[in-house]
C-alpha cells in the first residue's frame, strides 16, 4: 500500500497531492525534452507507470473517479444490486443494453436532443470503464544500460534507497529520475520537485527547488495547513543559505539576467473534469517574492504575484536557457548542501528529484 492507496487518509488530499505529482512530472519530462507544449496528461500518466507501476494503479483510480459521471455511478450500484455470489454483473453490459435500446428508438428522428443526449451519456460512461491504454509510443524511453556508463557515474547515493529511472535524452544526454514517497505516511504535505543540472564535462551542478500547492485559482492562504513552514523552510535552505546568489555573492549582476532565485512555489489548480484536459495555472513564484508578499498579505492572489512570477512557456525556456534556476555549485558543494540541510528527509513529502545529465 502507498499512499495514495491508504483509505484512512482523506481522498480528496490524496487526489490533489496525485495531481501535484502529476504536474511535477509533466513539467519534467517536457521541459528535458525541450518541447514548446508541455506534453498531454496521458503521456504523464505512462510515465508514472514506468516509474512505480504500483502507485500508477492507484493514482489513476484516484483521477479517474473524480470523472465518473451520475451514469458511471449509476451503473456501477445497478450492477452490484443485481450481482450475486455466483454471478457478477458487469456495468458495462447494463449499460450497453440500454444503449441499443435508445438507439433503435432515436434513429433517424429529428428533435430529439435529449435522447441524444442520454446516448452521448451512456456512450461515455462506458468509455470510463475501458481500461486505461499505455501508449506504445513512449516521448522518452527507459535505458537500463546507462547507469553502467563510466561518465554517468557522477557520485555516491543521494538517498538511503537509491532507486532512479534513466531515459535517454538528444545529443547522448540523460534524464535521471527518482520518485520518492514514505512508506508509512501519517502526514503528507504535498509534493515537491528537485530539477538538476549535471553538466559532467565541466563537473558542475545547478537546480532548481519547487513545491507544489493546491489552490483554488484565485488566493492561497499563507495559514493553511503547512504553507508558511514550508515557505520558511525552503528560504532557510536556499535563498538566505546563497543559494540564490551568483558566484560573487549577489542577487544583481552586471549581465542580463533573471535574479539568482532557485526556490518556488508552484501554486496548481485543483483536477479538472473529465473531459478537460490537465489544465493547470502555470504560476511560478520566486520564494522570494513570495516572502516578501508573506510581509504584508494573509494570502498569495492571482493579483499580488502580477509581475512576480512566470508562466510554465516562460519557466521551461529560462531554465533551459540558464536563466532560472540557482549558479553553478561544484559536485562537493552540491553534496554538502543536501547532507547538511537534512533535505533529503522525504517523511512528509512525494518527491520527484529530477537529474539531467548533460554529457
Ligand atoms: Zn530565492
């Protein structure tokens, strides 16, 4: 069981902190792949299948039954009224019989915009219950042989359990992912991303903090549940640690560039229905900008992060472009910043700790 599995947590948490993951990985993967259009939710969603074949099961159960439909459940308690010890009854053949039934009346007869409507209806709930297809065309594909190349081998662990997926990117580089989770979790805050930058030819790393937060689109209140710690938190690490300073200690320069910020509060919208696709607000704060909000305002609004924070189009070209993101830290710095700010307690977290190798 995992967490997304445990009943005795509330559901709804659980669907939002499955469709923080989502997006977290989405982003990923798009981004690495240089694509202008993040990629579609179902192709995220077969990511989380490589990934943890056991949490893909249950995070899809979670998304997929905030799309049933009044039909889906309809059928769904008709077919267990009438199934018995010998005999299950399965929705779908309920369905269909209703379905050829309507059709033989509706056929050819104008004005009749509510039975076509009841068809379209039955039409999708039964698509609710086709299983979920994998795509055989992968956007990435998993290389299990990687890990063995001298060059990948850039360090020792970074986690206890050290369990990372390697998919080959263009030009020989690779994406390294890990998808962290507490095996008993009491208390899930949410989920957060970790974006590397390896560059193995100059022995160089750079990254990126993100932690994911439900919101209702217009105002996310600082009080709620553990959004002002985790603010604080991940100041203290990055931004006041230096982190979000250039090599001379400043947050300016000469140079044109964004500032040094390398921590940010991704403020996403709650899942959507079924048929809209994954849609998501697309704001990255500076967790800078965000403490300087925190100073004055119970809630971060869609209107306080005006000219603060930039779109996901924005986001994926700064950091490809290293505009974004912290300075370049050398392999023993990067080491040391994670063993001595304890960061790599995933107690209360879903982590997706990303690594780019650039070779
Ligand atoms: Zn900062």
């Amino acid at each position: 069981m995992n967490y997304f599995s445990n009943q005795e947590m509330d559901e709804g948490e659980r669907r939002d902190v499955a469709f923080q993951l989502v997006n977290a990985l989405r982003e990923v993967v798009s981004i690495s792949k240089k694509l202008n259009q993040p990629i579609s939710y179902e192709q995220t969603l077969d990511f989380v299948q490589d990934l943890n074949p056991e949490m893909y099961d249950s995070i899809t159960v979670l998304l997929d039954r905030k799309n049933e439909s009044d039909w889906v459940k309809y059928y769904k308690e008709l077919a267990d009224a009438q199934s018995t010890e010998d005999k299950t009854v399965n929705p779908v053949d309920l369905i269909e019989k209703d379905l050829n039934e309507l059709d033989k009346i509706a056929l050819n007869k104008d004005n009749k915009r509510f039975l076509k409507k009841r068809i379209r209806d039955y039409k999708n709930a039964i698509e609710y219950f086709q299983p979920r297809k994998i795509s055989e065309h992968k956007i990435l594909n998993r290389d299990m042989y990687l890990a063995e190349r001298k060059d990948l081998k850039i360090q020792g662990k970074i986690y206890e359990k050290e369990e990372f997926v390697d998919y080959r990117l263009e030009k020989d580089n690779v994406l390294r992912l890990r998808l962290l989770h507490p095996d008993n979790a009491e208390n899930i805050l949410g989920a957060d991303l970790i974006y590397e930058h390896i560059d193995t030819k100059s022995g160089y790393v750079r990254f990126l903090h993100m932690q994911y937060k439900t919101w209702n689109n217009k105002t996310l209140n600082f009080k709620a549940g553990s959004l002002s710690a985790q603010i604080e938190k991940m100041e203290q690490n990055l931004c006041k640690a230096g982190y979000c300073n250039n090599s001379e200690g400043k947050k300016t320069l000469k140079n044109y560039r964004m500032p040094f910020c390398c921590a940010f509060l991704r403020p996403t919208s709650k899942m959507q229905n079924s048929d809209s696709k994954m849609v998501s607000t697309g704001l990255h704060v500076p967790i800078c900008e965000v403490k300087k909000i925190m100073e004055t305002e119970k809630s971060l609004t869609k209107d306080n992060v005006k000219g603060k924070n930039v779109s996901y189009k924005i986001f994926d070209e700064l950091f490809n472009a290293r505009m974004i993101g912290s300075r370049w830290l050398t392999y023993e710095e990067h080491t040391n910043f994670y063993k001595e700010r304890n960061l790599l307690d995933v107690d209360n977290i879903i982590r997706l700790h990303a690594q780019e190798i650039l070779t």
